[in-house]
C-alpha cells in the first residue's frame, strides 16, 4: 500500500496545468456574451478569435486526459494546500479582475476602470504610495477616457462620469 502511494505521489500532476485554460473558456464565454450587440464584423472577428482559443484548450485538455489515462500523470487537487494558497495576492487580484467585470455596466467604463486600477495597484504594492497610485490610476482612466470614448466612440458602458462629461464634450 504505501508503495502504490509514493509511487502515485511521484507522478506528475496535471491539476495545476488545467487553471489557465479553465479560466480562458470561461473568460472566452464571457467575452462572446458581450459582443451580441456589437456590428456583425466585430462579432465574426470575436468568434474566429474565440473558437481558436476553445479549440487550443480543447487539444490541452484531451492531451492532459490521455496522460492521466495512459497512467503518465495523475490529476489530483491537494486540498490541505488549497487554503493557503487561496489566501494571496494573486487570488485577490483575480477576485477584483472578475468584479471589475460585474461592476463595470453598473459604474459605467471610467470610474470602474479608476477604482479597479487604483485597487489592483494598491493591492499588489501592499498598500504602499496609495495617492500616488490614486493619481496614474485617475490619469490612466482619463486617457483611456480620451481615446476610446471621444476619440474611437467606443460603445462602452456607460455612468456618472460619462454622464456629467457628455455634456462637456457635445459635438
């Protein structure tokens, strides 16, 4: 018994190789949601863009089963470790990159990118310079601002400070 157990421990595990292309379907899914909308040449360029994404992860997936079929790699989730490694910056940036997500069509594109820029610099920095953060994340959202909004008239969802800045910038 305790030999079929380290020789499963000395086994590559494929658990860990499997998180990014999960996380590219899911964000691919979610970006094919948001183009239904948008001018047809967008969507065919989106979906051409998408489907070989999909296709890429679905060749990674189906080689990493066969490795766990053939016996070549074991898939296996070490739960005492997954708390503590749940427990860091990354995670925290990947929680505030998913509400960014959420909260972008409710504070429209702007003001979601400045709090999102401000905190994911704050965080990954562990709080150092939070004004000077504030600053280049304000600067950055009035550039991005600029060139999508005014300048490409990007359909981008829309709050408060495209709202007041509207009426600033009438054509």
């Amino acid at each position: 018994m305790s030999n079929k157990k380290s020789e499963i421990n000395s086994k590559y595990n494929v658990a860990g190789e499997l998180l990014l292309p999960i996380f590219g379907i899911i964000f691919t899914t979610y970006y094919f949601s948001t183009i239904i909308d948008s001018p047809w040449t967008a969507q065919v360029n989106a979906v051409m863009v998408g489907l070989i994404l999909i296709i890429v992860c679905s060749i990674f997936f189906i080689r990493k089963l066969l490795e766990v079929i053939t016996d070549k790699a074991v898939f296996r989730v070490p739960y005492q470790k997954l708390l503590p490694a749940l427990k860091t910056q990354q995670t925290a940036f990947i929680i505030l990159t998913i509400g960014y997500l959420f909260f972008v069509e409710f504070f429209g594109y702007t003001l979601a990118t400045i709090f999102f820029l401000w905190s994911s610099m704050t965080l990954l920095d562990n709080g150092r310079r939070t004004f000077v953060k504030l600053l280049l994340a304000i600067t950055m959202g009035a550039v991005s601002y600029t060139v999508f909004i005014l300048m490409f008239e990007t359909r981008l969802p829309k709050g408060l400070i495209e709202e007041v800045l509207k009426g600033v910038f009438v054509k």
